[in-house]
C-alpha cells in the first residue's frame, strides 16, 4: 500500500508540473512575433551561383511560451530562397516552440536562374509564420545578375563586351602575342583568390560615363571598399602596348604590377583617367617597365601607394598620389606613398638588384597622406638615377632638403590641398585649395581636359592633381534658374 500511495503522489506531481506547464504556453491570438527586420534583402548576386547567408531574428516578446504551429516560404520548393530554421534545414517546419523573452534564428540563402541578358533580374518571397491562428510575415528580395564565366581561361585575340559582366574564377590570362579589347562599359568581377595575367596586350576602352571596372565578387555594401578581394592585374615582363583608359581597379591585394623581375625585359602601359584604389598591398607595384599616366589617381592603400622600382622610364602628368588609408584594425601604415627607387632588395636573400631610372618624371602632380612623409626617393650609385618633380605638391618630412635640388622644382611643401574628401576617395578639391591655378601651362597644354573631362585652360590657370577646379559663375547661375 505504501508503495501504491508512493506512485500516486508521483504520477500526481508529474501531472501537475504537466498542466503547469500547458498553462505557461500562450494561446491568446494577441500574441505576436517581433522580427529583427521587415525585409531581409540580398545585394546583386551572380545566377546560377549560392548567394551569403543572411539572417532574421524571431523574438518571442510575452513571459510565457509561444508555439509557432508553422514557418514556411510562400514560395514552397520551387522559391529560390533555402531556409535553416533553428539548425533545421527545411523550406517549412512545425511545431517550433520559442521560450519567454526568447528567440530563435533563421538562415536564409537564395540561387537565381538565368534570364539570358544584362538586365538585372529580381526574385521576391515570404517567410510565413502562424502562431494561434495569427499569420505574420518576413519579406525576402534579391536582385540578380547574369554573367560569363572564366575559369582558369588562356585567351587569345578577342573582345570583351559589356553585354553581361565577366566573372573570373582563379585567373584569366591574355596569352602571349594576343590582345583582349574591353569596350567601355564593360565590368570585370573576381572571385576570392583570382588574378588577372598579361604577357601579351591589354586595351581597356572605358569612356568617362562607361568606365570599365575590375573588382572583387562580393557586392554587399559592406565589401564595397574592403581590400585583399582578389589577386589583382599583372603585366608580365615583355608585355607591351598596354592601355587603361577610364578605368576602374579597385579592393584588390596589387592593383597593377607593371613588369615582373623573374623575367627578361620590360613591361609598358599607358593610364588614362583611371583610378587604382583600396588595394592590401600595392596600387600600383612597377619593376624596371615603362608607364605614362595622365589624369590618374592612385589612393588608400596598405603599404605601398605606388612603389617604382629597379629602375625603368615613368611619367605620371596632373596625377593624384594619396594615401589615407585608416584602416586601424590592420595597425597604422608605416610606408610612404610614393617610392622611387633604381633598386629594390630581397627581403629572403638580401640581395640587392639595381637597374637604371632612365626618367621618372612627375609634373603637375599631387602627392600627400596622412603621414608626415609621403615620398620616399632611393637610387643606387650604381645604376641611372634621374627622377623631376615639376610644379608638384609633396608632403615631406622638415628633415628633408630640397633647396638648390635640380630634382625638386617648383614644389609646393606640405600645405593642404583641401581634398573634398579623402577618407571617402574623393579628391576633387576644395574652392580654397592652395593647389588651385598653380600649375604649369606646358603639361596642362598635354593634357587639356581633366579626370571628368573639365578643361584646364580656361581659368587663372591649370590645377595640380587629377581634377580641376571649375568655380561657378553665380550671375550665370541665377540666370540658369
């Protein structure tokens, strides 16, 4: 008897605790979820490839508990959209109970099909829930784009149209004695890893209002200048006749490595109204080759800004060279923005290989950051050493003598040039700028019309840098309106 008296008090407990816990669960029909977001939303992502996992809280907001008798897609199976619920990988699950003041996550993922053009495409589901008869919902959009693919691809002569962006896969190489043509208009996307090589010629031909762009894959805002994306563009050594002009390379490791030391030779380019900035390592890395640059800005990098080395023959004219990088999260940049050097040093063997700086001339030029030098000059008696800076603003170090230099002419030191805003990559500048109408006639007549296509000769005088100043005329202003 005792024993039976024993069980029942158990089983009646069991049964307590049981109805306790039923009465703890909320049946009223106004008991609603809160949702960290309305609308979970997904940045232009390729087709036919996984978009990143985006999330959504679900908050249980009551004291006792809620049981969400279904969460579905709208959409079902044939939705682009994929779901993890709670850990559970499924399009609609049941019965999911979320404790007091609780919460639970839900994962999202989508994959686009193909529509067969340029035409950016957009997909649109729900996240359905029902707790007590109550339906609430999450939205989901995403926008997709078609592309081409390249994988590992050698390419011979051919043209790249804007027709649909390019996405390169490990690497796209322009084989040697072949010439890729990129129309303007035309966008280059890089995959985590992937690099575009050059032994034989690149002719990129973007126009002011259709640049052509190269960078890395992720197109969530936060990537849109986080550096270290893809490998970047290299021009091999023997690579000849290359042109970027209103190009774009950007949110690389080295935007443009112009020449390479393991091989014979040089390598040579022309840069145009192209900008090379948010790089990890160097924005332009160039080794005993040949560029002439005009109306170019190279800006916010790691290391090396724009680092020539080993020599060669290099001509930068109404060029913006500046660094304010600040990314403290990678430690305060200790490299100066420009390098000029007729040797660079192995840093495994220590060996120092010196070639001949036959020119390496900058006229009209900006070159600043947020350090107290940002140019760095070392030549090896050894090899040629002769290097201008012409009508240029330098930021330079108090210790550095630049009087009676025929190397330094016409240098305006260490004043501000009044950038609209640097840490946003905006250098056009400001109406008080010191760099403003100082320039020399000669290289503004070489090259008249600035980055955005405004002339230099038709005010007190040419501007230093990439951009010009165009004051408007508050009397023609008024009479516009």
């Amino acid at each position: 008897m005792r024993g039976l008296f024993k069980i029942l008090i158990v089983m009646s407990l069991v049964y307590l605790f049981a109805s306790c816990e039923k009465e703890n669960i909320n049946s009223s029909n106004d008991a609603l979820l809160r949702f960290s977001t309305d609308t979970v939303a997904f940045d232009t992502i390729f087709t036919s490839i996984g978009s990143p996992t985006h999330n959504v809280r679900v908050v249980n907001p009551t004291n006792s508990t809620l049981i969400i008798s279904s969460i579905k897609l709208a959409g079902g199976n044939k939705s682009g959209f994929r779901l993890n619920v709670n850990g559970e990988v499924a399009n609609d699950v049941y019965d999911v109970e979320i404790p007091p003041n609780d919460s639970i996550f839900i994962f999202v993922e989508v994959t686009l099909g193909e529509n067969g053009g340029n035409i950016p495409m957009v997909a649109e589901d729900s996240i359905v829930f029902s707790v007590n008869g109550v339906v609430q919902d999450v939205n989901l959009i995403a926008w997709g784009q078609d592309f081409k693919r390249i994988n590992s691809k050698v390419i011979g002569t051919t043209t790249w149209t804007n027709e649909k962006p390019y996405l390169v896969y490990n690497y796209a190489y322009v084989d040697s004695g072949a010439v890729l043509t990129i129309e303007p208009g035309t966008i280059i996307y890089f995959h985590d890893g992937a690099g575009f090589y050059v032994k034989g010629t690149l002719d990129v031909q973007g126009t002011e209002s259709e640049p052509v762009v190269f960078q890395g894959d992720r197109l969530e805002s936060m990537y849109s200048d986080l550096p270290d994306q893809w490998n970047g563009i290299i021009l091999f050594s023997g690579s000849h006749n290359n042109r970027f002009e209103h190009a774009v390379i950007k949110n690389a490791n080295i935007g443009l490595q112009v020449g390479t030391i393991e091989h014979e030779g040089f390598a040579s380019v022309e840069l145009a109204d192209t900008r090379i900035e948010n790089m990890s390592w160097a924005g332009i890395w160039a080794m005993k080759s040949k560029i002439l640059a005009s109306n170019c800005v190279v800006s916010n990098v790691r290391y090396y800004n724009t680092a020539l080395l080993l020599g060669g023959d290099y001509q930068f004219y109404h060029s913006t060279f500046a660094n304010y990088y600040n990314a403290l999260s990678t430690g305060i940049r200790n490299t100066e923005t420009l390098i000029v050097s007729n040797y660079l040093v192995d840093s495994k063997t220590d060996m120092r290989y010196v070639g001949d700086m036959t020119e390496a001339t900058f006229g009209n030029c900006i070159v600043t950051g947020n350090r107290s030098n940002e140019v760095l000059v070392r030549m090896d008696k050894k090899g040629e050493s002769n290097y201008l800076f012409d009508n240029c603003m330098l930021q330079l170090s108090d210790t550095i003598n630049i009087d009676d230099n025929p190397h330094y002419l016409g240098i305006l030191r260490n004043v501000d040039p009044r950038f609209i805003d640097p840490y946003k990559g905006n250098f056009q500048l400001d109406t008080l700028s010191a760099v403003k109408d100082v320039g020399k006639l000669s290289y503004a007549k070489m090259f008249p019309n600035d980055f955005l296509g405004e002339s230099r000769l038709d005010d007190a005088g040419p501007d230093l840098g990439a951009f010009e100043r165009i004051e408007k005329d508050p009397e023609k202003t008024a009479e516009s309106k």
